[in-house]
C-alpha cells in the first residue's frame, strides 16, 4: 500500500461513525490476537509437551517399577499369588464400582475422548490404572502395562489442555500424553510419537500433534532411563553376525533377496493371522462374558478362579504376568543357539537350532490366558503379552523358514504387535529400536504383509476413515 492509497483509507475511515469505527477496531485486534495466538500455538504446546514428558517420564518410571517388584515377588512365589487372583479381580470390579465409575473402561476411555465421543477424562484414572494394574501383575493376570502408562499421560495431558487457549488443544495434548506415556514405559520415543500419531485413526497421522507428542516422548524416555527404569532390548545384529546369517533384503550386487523376500513375505501373513486373531477374538470373548455375567465382581471373581487354576496347572505360573519371562527365554535362548552356530560355522545350523526353554506351544496358551484375563475385566494393557505371543511363535516358526531363531522372535514380536494393533509405523520403529536399525528392512517388510492381513481387526477400539468414491 503506497502513501496515497494509505491516505485515502484514512479518510473512509474518518468518515464512519464513532460507533463503527469502534467495532472496526476490535475486528482489527481479534484478528491480530488470532494471528498471535495461532503463531504462538506450536511453541508453546512443545514447551508444555517437554514439562508434561518430564512428569510423565517420572510418573511411569516409579509406576513401571513397582510392577517390576511385585512381578518379581509373585513369580518367587506363585503359589502364594496366583491362587489369589479372583480376590484381587474382586478387589479390582468394587473399587472401579465405588470409585471409578468414570474410568473403568481404561483405553477405552482414552479412544472416547480422542475420538470426541466424550470430554470428560477425570484424573482419578491415574491412580485407579496404577493400582488396578499392580493388583494385576502381582496376582498374575496375564495382562500388559502400558494401557495403564497411557492413561497416566493421556488424562494429565488432556486435564493441562482444559486451560490453554489454542484450537484443537484437547486433541493434541491427548496425543502428546499417549506418546508420553508409551515412551516412557518402553523408553522407545520414535515408536511412541508414531503410535500416538497414528493409533486413533485407522490410515491416519496426526501430524498437528507431532512435534509437541515428539518432544515429550523424548522428554519421557530420557527421564524415566535417568530414574533407573530397566529397557528391554535386544543386540540382533551381534547375534547375526556371530551366525554369518544377512538379514539384508538387498544382495552384495545390490539387487534384492527374492527368496529372502519370499520367506519374509509368508511369515508376515502368519504373523497377520496371529495378531489379527488375538484381536478378533478378543472383542468375541469380550462380549460374550459381558453378556454371561453381567455383574463384574461376579464376572471376575468366577473367571479369576479358572485363570488362576489353568495358570498354576501349566507351569505353576509360567504364563502369568507380563510375559517377559517368555520374552527373555526366547533371546536368551537365540543367543546361546548363536553361540553354538558360531561354533559349527554355519548359518545353516543357528537356521535349525531350536529355543532352548521355548516350547512349541507357549504362543497359544498365553494367546488364550491373556484373553481370558483381559475379558474377565484385569486391568492392564495388552502390547507386552503381545510382544511375547509374537516372539515365541517366531521361535515356533523360525526353523519352517530356515531363519535365525533370534531373528524370527524379532520379528513376530514387532509383527504381531502390528496386526493387533492395526498400526504400521510404531511397530516398524519400536524393532528398530529395541534390535537395532541394521534390520530394519526385514521389519518393514514383515509388518507391512501382517499390518495387510490382520483382516482389519484391532485390540482398540479404533475409528476408520470412510473414503468417498
């Protein structure tokens, strides 16, 4: 605008009357005040995600300790526990019953409010998750931790949210409480700002979420590993390398592996048809004990009893808890089998070395238990079971594909994670970091064919995108 056409619009200016001109001036500065506030929105929700990741990051790594005691306590003592299990399911149903009314749905909840179904995430759900899924691991219920890590970052972020000023705040500190809590229950932040992202909405990212989520999973990472708070993780590529096996798509002239991409391509739709099955079945059973017994301390109560009976019956608690137990069996197993193939000298010999510790049927029965667990209405999440069904029927499968054993428990750990849980990118991610980028190509191959053939199924209660033809 040059000085004339300025001049001009002075004197329209001057020629409005007092009680316009007033109005003019307080469209002008709401204008700039959204200007303002839309420049200010993404720092300060990093600045917020940073502070919110720190808390977090502390919150789950005191939470994730705990469990680990207690964990510790019942598989010293399992026959002290776990013939407990319904009087601490009991414990569990009346305590959401009297208190936690609002919460007791868990994820569930979660998915309401990212979802908009609902605007309502009172913080009694922190301690109510905490609590509840302590109960759960210390009697052995068969179930995971980081639904509960979730809900202590989603229901404090989203509490945080109530009070700043931006657009769609709510929905982006939700997210950022999600990637935070994940983060710091599994200290893999990638994994965790790409799960955040793109959990609520099947073939969605929600990229306005993303610097803030990344900032506070980074946050909680870093804090919860400065806490002592103990990461599972696993050094593939030495055990590869000590085998002479490639796990390399690509051959030495550059062009790809097809038999290699063949194999990996048949173990992704097994993987898709675990993980999709976990999830069918899952949301079956669900429903099905719902409507059997209707009152949940009774439902509970009745099926913890059986659990608790089938837990003690196998193993006297081999398949309780978390399933780290599985976890660690299954590689400490592939690294002996690597040693040994190291010893022969070929990569035929780790290919056909079988688990020792880990026997053909471990998948199915904590596959079955875990169900059970999860639909008697435990408390807890779902992704460390899962991680260990995928990596045991990896082991179950390794030898029918001629794979390392270590390699073959990777990737059903990562693979079935991705079709019951119906995401793509966070599974990819969380292999990497916990086995290494050296592989990652395997996992992205693997993941993708079992993400394809989970049948659309997913443990959460996911919304679709409805695309327009």
């Amino acid at each position: 605008m040059n000085f004339s056409d300025f001049s001009k619009a002075s004197q329209q200016f001057n020629q409005f009357s007092p009680e316009m001109k007033e109005q003019m001036m307080k469209m002008a500065k709401a204008r700039i005040k959204e200007k303002i506030t839309k420049w200010l929105a993404t720092p300060t929700f990093v600045v917020i995600g940073i502070t919110l990741g720190a808390v977090i990051g502390t919150l789950t790594a005191c939470f994730g300790d705990i469990s680990d005691r207690l964990s510790a306590l019942r598989y010293a003592n399992p026959l002290y526990f776990i013939p407990a299990l319904a009087l601490g399911g009991a414990a569990i149903a009346f305590v959401y019953k009297k208190w936690g009314r609002w919460t007791e749905r868990g994820m569930d909840q979660v998915f309401a409010v990212g979802l908009n179904k609902e605007t309502d995430f009172p913080l009694v759900a922190i301690p109510m998750a905490a609590v509840s899924t302590w109960l759960t691991q210390l009697f052995g219920g068969s179930a995971g931790r980081e639904g509960a890590a979730m809900q202590i970052g989603s229901a404090l972020s989203y509490n945080v949210s109530k009070k700043l000023p931006f657009e769609n705040a709510a929905h982006i500190m939700l997210v950022t409480g999600m990637a935070a809590g994940f983060a710091g229950i599994f200290q893999a932040p990638m994994a965790a700002t790409a799960f955040a992202l793109e959990v609520l909405l099947v073939g969605h990212l929600e990229l306005s979420a993303l610097l803030p989520a990344a900032a506070a999973a980074f946050t909680a990472c870093k804090v919860s590993s400065m806490l002592g708070f103990h990461k599972f993780s696993v050094d593939l590529n030495s055990v590869l390398d000590a085998s002479g096996f490639s796990a390399s798509i690509f051959t030495n002239e550059g062009t790809l592996d097809g038999k290699l991409l063949l194999k990996l391509a048949l173990m992704g739709i097994l993987f898709g048809i675990v993980g999709g099955g976990f999830a069918k079945l899952l949301g079956v059973s669900q429903n099905y004990f719902a409507k059997k017994f209707p009152n949940t301390i009774k439902r509970i109560a009745i099926m913890g009893v059986g659990i608790s009976a089938l837990l003690l019956v196998f193993f006297q608690g081999r398949y309780a808890g978390l399933g780290t137990n599985l976890l660690d069996l299954s590689f400490a197993s592939a690294n002996a089998a690597g040693d040994a193939a190291n010893v022969v000298g070929t990569a035929a010999s780790i290919a056909n070395a079988s688990a020792a510790g880990i026997h053909g049927y471990d998948w199915i029965i904590k596959f079955a238990v875990t169900i059970l667990t999860l639909s008697a209405g435990f408390i807890g999440g779902v992704v460390t079971p899962l991680f260990a069904i995928g990596a045991t029927f990896g082991v179950f499968v390794a030898s029918m594909f001629g794979m390392p054993v270590a390699l073959a428990a990777a990737l059903g750990f990562s693979a079935v994670f991705a079709s019951a849980s119906n995401t793509l990118w966070a599974p990819i991610l969380i292999a990497g970091e916990i086995f290494g980028f050296n592989c990652l190509p395997a996992f992205f191959i693997v993941c993708t064919v079992a993400y394809i053939c989970n049948g659309g199924q997913s443990i959460y209660k996911q919304k679709k995108i409805r695309i327009k033809i």
